[in-house]
C-alpha cells in the first residue's frame, strides 16, 4: 500500500514501494531554484496566482465537469498500467503528453474523486503528478468545487495537488484518522488563500485538528457536519461560532457519542453574528452543548432540530422534573428570538414522551413564524392548549402538528371548530398537518346559522389528516357516513381550494378516504356551477 501524505510546502512521500521508488525523486529535490524536474524546451505554465491572469482563464477556456480522474489520466495513458485493480506510472511522461494533461486539468472546474471507483488511482500516481506540476502554480486553476469521496480507512494523500486559489467548495466524505493532519493542513491552507464559502464533512470523526482548521476558513457562508461518528466535544467546534460570514450551519449527530467537554479560550467576540439557519440532528445532550450559543444569534430565522434521543427527566442543571429539557430548550429560543425567526421545526424521534402541555403558549411569542413543525411525538390535550392561546401565529403559511400518539386519552387531536379558529387567525396558511377530534355524532348542519356552517373563502391546498379513538370510525355505518358528510362540508366550507388530501394508514385511513372524496365531489360541483353559469359559446 503506498501512503502519501501532504503538507501545505510540498510533496512528502511517507513510504513507497521499492519497485517504484527508483522511478521518484526525493522530496529534497523539489526546491523552488531546481529544474531537475522540468522539460527541457518546455515553456513553464503561466502564474495562475494573478487575478488577471485567472480572469483571463475564465474567460477563454470551457469548463469541464469531471465525476472521476480517469479522464485526465487518459492524457498519459501510454505511461500508464493498471496492475491489481490500479492505475501505475510505469514510464517517463513524455512531456508533450504531460502539456495535453495540463491543458486539460487548466479547463476543470468541478471534479469528484472517490476511492470507490474501479480501477483505483495509486497514491504514487498523485505523488509524480505533484511533482511535475510543482508548487508554484496550481494543476487546476479554475478549479471552484472539490468532492472527495473516501470509503475505506485508506489515507487522503493528494490534496494539495488539487489546490487552486479559485476554490469556493469542498465536499469530504470519510477521513481516515491517519489523514487527519493531512485533511486539517489543507483546510488551513484554503481558508488563508482562497473565498471558499461552502464546506461539507460527511461520515467523519468530528476530531480536534478538523474543528481547529475548520475556524481558519473565514470565508465560509455554509457549513454541513454530516454523519459524524465517534466521540463529539463540542469545546473545539466552539470556534465555528466566531466565523463571521457564516450563514448557514448543519450538523448531524446522531451516530456520535457526547464527550465531556474540555476546557478551551475563546476571545470575547459575538458568537455567530451573520447566522440565519441552524440545523440538527442527533442527542439531545449534544444539541444541549450548542444551543445556547446559537440562541443568541441576532439574525437567526431558522432553526430545525431533530433529536433522535433524550432522557425527558433530567433538566439543564436544575430540579429533575418530567420534560422540562425540551421546555427549556423551546423557552430559550422563544424568549430571545421573538422578531427575528420565521421557521421552526422540533422533531422527537423517540415518541415515548409527550411535548410540554404549555408548549404553545410559548410558541405563541414568536408572531413571525411563517413555518411552525412540531412532530415525533403527541402534545397533550393539544385543542385545549390552542384555546389558550392568544394569538395564533398570523402569518403561518404551514402548520404541522404531530401525527403520533402516546396516549389517545390525552386528546392529542383538535377539533374542527379550533381548526376554524387557525383559519381565520392564519391567512395565508396553505399546507396544515393534525390529528382531528371526530364528534361521536354529526352535529346539525345548516348555512344560515353560521356557528354551524363557517363559510370562508381560505386559501389552504394541502390537508394531512388523520383521527384517533371513535372505534366506529373503522365501520362504514350509516352513522359513520354522516360523519363522514358533515366532515367533508365543515372542511369545504372553510377551504374551497384544496388540491392535496393525504391519509395516514394507522389513522382511520378509510373514514379519511371517504372524506376526501366527499371533497372532490364538492370541487366538481363547484366547476359544473362555474360552467352553468358561464357557458362556453359554440
């Protein structure tokens, strides 16, 4: 196996196998003042580090798309031999071959590398390459979006090969921890020299030399931490919070293990000052070490949390009472974000525990919602909750409540009149997600009293319905019918317009198929009305 790894000065070759090492100069010979290495009458490549220089590139050449680097080995090809599922350089570069790859290399600006890929590229291929080009000038100048796929343990041995001062977006899959050094160099060398604004790690061990350089790339608008694995101390990824242009930061955790967090100095600066979007996923004892960092972000608008664990006892370091982490959680945000945030998502995978039943009410402070998802598990006697609510969110334009149920004489559901209620307090709400409480009998229905009949002109399309208990609801009786009728006019009446009606298969599913029926019966009526009243000429 042969292991390169690099620095951001030059080329050191860690181990080569004898049959290859005579055909490789040593590091020491890759000095700035010798050409040992240059072909003679060849004319050096042009300093791509000039800004017009670069701008003239853009200009004139095309750009290349490249999912793999066999089409750039294709250059060499006669120089080439595959031996044990690899590519090898088995023969000097003949150096108008070497000028036809560097032409090419010139024209790429995305490439995706995967060690996955069959026939695979050895490491000494990199290293010879890196050698020609030298570490003046770059082989992929226009170079802006780099994906690199690792699946094995295998090291990382090529990266500064892959330099380019036009790098503006980075995608690493796996980092061996043997590559640690390797991957943290180069981060450090692309934040001090390029605008890389977009970086994604996925499937990697969140370690310290990775958080470190990440705080390095002061360019960044976009950060993903995705898959991570292994033990997370959220003390050195702390330095994420100080990058100033950060907009956007992703981070999902639920394969990692919280670590006791160690002690590291940080300036007294603003944490995340530019932020707009938070995402996570994974253990609530994570998300515990960031959020309170986050909350106080003063351009924060959205935050989505997903947490696939947590022990709904114990409490920030307060008196252990059932639930409060979560009310805790939601009470911090609602108290400091009050004007600022407009979509909020709080999913609980593990459903075994109910939401806080004054969950709403703190909801309730942020009027600017215009995305509010609560999902995973069931918020106590939630249509009582809603009443107690003074102001519904007025400029929602989509509303999901949770579709799960931990105990169904809780009254998980709403029913059809606080569904009315929400209409009128929500405008422009056009997507609504609940469980409905069915009356055990259809009320009286007439138009011309209008507590029964709440006619309104809402402009909602999309209904996920769904309803538990009433056990006759599973039975198509004459009863159950009529329930059915005075369902589907209740839900006519308030939303002429909807165009998507979606059932759950564990929530009376049938009875909701009828109703939804019911509905397209009364959109057609609608238009054969329209028609009536609006022939179409001959």
């Amino acid at each position: 196996m042969v292991h390169v790894a690099t620095t951001t000065d030059d080329w050191d070759l860690e181990s080569i196998p004898s049959s290859e090492l005579a055909s490789l100069a040593s590091p020491s010979m890759l000095a700035e003042d010798d050409h040992d290495l240059e072909f003679p009458g060849v004319p050096p490549p042009p300093d791509y580090e000039s800004a017009a220089t670069l701008a003239a590139i853009h200009e004139r050449i095309p750009r290349l798309v490249l999912d793999s680097f066999i089409p750039i080995l294709t250059k060499i090809q006669t120089s080439l031999r595959i031996e044990e599922n690899e590519y090898h350089i088995v023969k000097d570069i003949d150096k108008a071959k070497w000028e036809q790859l560097q032409e090419y290399a010139r024209c790429v600006e995305e490439l995706t590398l995967s060690d996955a890929a069959l026939p695979k590229v050895a490491a000494s291929v990199f290293f010879r390459l890196g050698q020609l080009q030298g570490a003046k000038n770059p082989l992929f100048p226009v170079l802006s979006k780099l994906h690199i796929t690792n699946t094995t343990s295998s090291p990382i041995p090529y990266l500064e090969l892959f330099f380019s001062t036009s790098l503006r977006s980075i995608s690493i899959e796996g980092i061996a921890s043997s590559s640690k050094m390797t991957v943290a160099s180069f981060l450090k060398k692309v934040g001090a020299q390029t605008k890389m604004d977009h970086l994604v790690l996925h499937s990697i061990s969140l370690l310290p030399e990775i958080s470190d350089a990440i705080g390095y790339c002061l360019h960044l608008t976009s950060l993903e931490l995705t898959n991570l694995t292994g033990l997370l101390d959220y003390s050195p990824l702390e330095a994420v919070a100080y990058l100033s242009r950060l907009k956007s930061f992703r981070i999902d955790a639920k394969d990692a293990t919280r670590a006791s967090p160690s002690w590291m100095s940080f300036p007294e600066k603003p944490k995340y000052p530019r932020i707009q979007s938070f995402s996570f996923v994974g253990n609530f004892s994570i998300l515990q070490d960031i959020i309170k960092d986050i909350v106080d972000a003063p351009l924060l608008r959205c935050i989505y949390i997903e947490v696939t664990k947590y022990n709904p006892i114990v409490s920030l370091g307060k008196k252990a009472t059932g639930n409060v982490p979560i009310k805790e959680i939601i009470e911090l945000i609602s108290g400091r974000q009050q004007t600022t945030m407009t979509d909020f998502t709080f999913i609980v995978n593990q459903g075994l525990n109910a939401f806080p039943d004054k969950i709403l009410q703190t909801l309730s402070n942020l009027q600017n919602l215009t995305h509010l998802d609560i999902s995973g598990t069931s918020i106590p006697n939630l249509d009582k909750a809603l009443c107690e609510v003074t102001s519904i969110w007025p400029k929602l334009t989509t509303l999901r409540f949770p579709l799960t149920v931990t105990d169904a004489k809780a009254s998980p559901g709403l029913t059809l009149s606080t569904l009315h209620r929400i209409a009128k307090s929500c405008p422009d709400l056009r997507l609504f997600q609940g469980l409905i409480i069915v009356p055990g009998t259809a009320p009286s229905w007439s138009i011309s009293h209008p507590a029964n009949a709440p006619v309104m002109k809402h402009g909602l399309t999309s209904l996920l319905l769904g309803s538990v208990g009433n056990s006759q609801l599973n039975q198509m009786t004459s009863t159950t019918l009529s329930l059915v009728h005075y369902v589907a006019r209740y839900l006519y009446a308030m939303f002429p317009n909807i165009e998507e009606c979606l059932t759950l298969s564990n929530l009376h599913p049938s009875f909701w198929t009828q109703v939804h029926e019911c509905l397209k019966l009364c959109r057609d009526a609608r238009e054969i009305d329209r028609s009536r009243e609006n022939p179409i000429s001959n």
